[in-house]
C-alpha cells in the first residue's frame, strides 16, 4: 500500500498528495536497492515528518491617508522535507537513478574511495562514502504558502545542493579542515551519545572511522547538511538558506542531534514514516534493519519553519513563540 493510499483521510496530506499528483514528476523502473523520484516525493505525505501545527496569531498593521487598522493571522509551524541526501559506496552509482548523471565518476573521484571490507572476518573501521545532497522533489509542494495554511521554503526541488565528486580536495583529501580546532579537539562536534560514537563532524569530508556502515553513512550526511546550511564553507556546494522575515521564522544551521534544527526520515533501503534526529535508538542498537549490504542509503532531511500569512504593512507582535521543540 503506497504513502498516498495510507494517508488520503487527511486533509493536509490530502491536499500535499494532490499537488504531487500533478506535478509531472516522472516514474522510473528501480532495482532493490534503488529509489525512485515518485517514491520520495510520496515519502513527504508522512504526518509524523511534518509536525504540523497551529501554534498562535500574528496581529499586523496597516496605515493609509484614512488611518490605520489592524488584521490577525494564523500563525504556524511544521518541518519542510528539504533535501535527498543520498550516501553511497560506488563512485557514480547514486541508489536515486534519477539523479546519477549529476555526478558522474571524474579523474578526480575514480571509482569511489572506499576501505570498506566486505568479508565479515576481515572488518575494517575506516569507510569512505560519496554523499550527494539533492533538493527534495516535494518542494514543489512548498514553493506557495496555500493561503497561509502552509509555510514556503526556499529551498529548490532537484537543485543539486552538493555532489562530492564536485568536492574531491575537501571530500577526499579533508583540505583545509583537518587543521580546524574542531577536528583537533577530542569531544568537540561528535554524533552519538553516551557508550555510542558514531563520528566527528570535522573534518567534513568522506572517510569515517566507523565499524558499523549505517552509522558511518550517517555521519558523511549530517557532515553534508552541516556545510550546505551554512555559507563560506571551503567546499564545493549551494548554499540551502533561508533569511528571517516578517511573519517567516526559519531555523538555525544544522546542528547534530538538534531537531530545533532539523530530523532526518529513511528512505531507502527501508522507507520509514517518521522522523527523528541521530541517534534515535539505543547504544546497543546495529541499524541490521536499514542496512541491505549495498552500502548505500538515502534519507530526507526535513527543517522546520514557522510563519504566519501577511495581512498588512507591518508586523505589531505575534504570539507562540517560534514553535520549535529542542
């Protein structure tokens, strides 16, 4: 049964499959491991992901030669599927087939880096992976406001945030961040909890030494979403950034393990219908259920926004707080 099937008794993710429906995102036969454009589109009709809620008003104002008055809106708050942010073994090999002619193998980033071992009696903790980032194609969805009803993002759907094969001095090579105080200092920007290490944020680059893949996998994506919600970062990428406005709440940069900031929904090789921050299990945890022995996965990086529809010249005051939750 497909995401649409499951949730068309809602109203907003009614609404969110319709406009899918439309949108002329093409559908493509996939293999096991593999992805397709029109599954991940469909992955944004989760309502646990989207975190929707009516959280308080806006109170605008408006002034003209006969006087002023004033007008109220809703204000909101939910999470936007931003990004595809996919992270793979074999250079070229995207497990999203649709997005593999961005970032085909160069003289560079021949044939991937990997020290991966695959025989289980030969385990190796230093992995390489490729990590593309790519806009979400539910985007589209979110390029209007729906009256008020929805916050826009002003991200790009199928824009290329990041393709490490376009990044090979920084993603190979760890130039210049293996000189960073963050990559020196022990402790310092680190994913896990406590009794469970996944990785060092810094460097920002492809190798982790890291003995279970799903974590490893992990690690080169938050790295990637740490870089591309900043600007001025020494790599090769777009910048995904929203400005604060009036009545428009964006977040913060990505930080690890802050959902404030951002949550992250597997898609492949499992497509799950809920969202949460790393780590989201327990230390003893092996993630044997989202790893298929490809090592590859692709995720959905949702962020969260809270806004309010204009009604007026300027904004008075507002209430609800900017609703996100730590």
């Amino acid at each position: 049964m497909s995401l649409i099937q499951r949730w068309q008794g809602g109203g907003l993710t009614t609404l969110l499959a319709l406009v899918l429906s439309v949108s002329g995102v093409a559908n493509q036969p996939v293999q096991a491991a593999e992805i397709s454009t029109v599954e991940i589109a469909e992955s944004a009709l989760s309502p646990s992901c989207l975190d929707y809620r009516a959280i308080g008003i806006c109170v605008w104002l408006t002034c003209t030669a006969w006087g002023c008055y004033t007008e109220t809106s809703i204000k909101v708050t939910h999470y936007i599927p931003e990004l595809v942010v996919s992270s793979y073994q074999r250079t070229g090999e995207n497990p999203w087939p649709a997005v593999r002619m961005m970032a085909p193998p160069n003289n560079l980033s021949q044939r991937g880096g990997t020290s991966t071992d695959r025989h289980s009696n030969n385990h190796q903790n230093l992995r390489f992976k490729n990590v593309d980032a790519i806009g979400h194609p539910a985007l589209a969805t979110f390029q209007s406001d729906w009256g008020g009803f929805l916050c826009k993002s002003r991200g790009k759907p199928m824009l290329p945030y990041f393709l490490s094969t376009l990044d090979p001095a920084a993603w190979r090579s760890n130039i210049p961040e293996s000189g960073y105080p963050q990559a020196l200092t022990p402790g310092v920007r680190e994913l896990g909890q406590p009794g469970d290490l996944w990785g060092n944020i810094y460097p920002r680059g492809g190798f982790i030494n890291q003995g279970n893949d799903y974590k490893a996998g992990a690690v080169a994506a938050q790295r990637v979403a740490d870089v591309v919600t900043r600007t001025g970062q020494p790599h090769v990428y777009n910048p995904l950034l929203s400005h604060h406005d009036e009545g428009y709440w964006p977040p913060d940069p990505v930080k690890e393990g802050d959902r404030s900031t951002h949550r992250w929904q597997p898609l492949a090789p499992q497509m799950e219908d809920s969202c949460a921050v790393w780590p989201d299990r327990g230390p003893m945890a092996t993630y044997q259920d989202r790893r298929d022995g490809s090592g590859d996965n692709v995720w959905a990086m949702w962020r969260p926004i809270t806004c309010c529809a204009r009604r007026g010249e300027e904004l008075l005051f507002d209430t609800g707080g900017d609703g996100w939750v730590e």
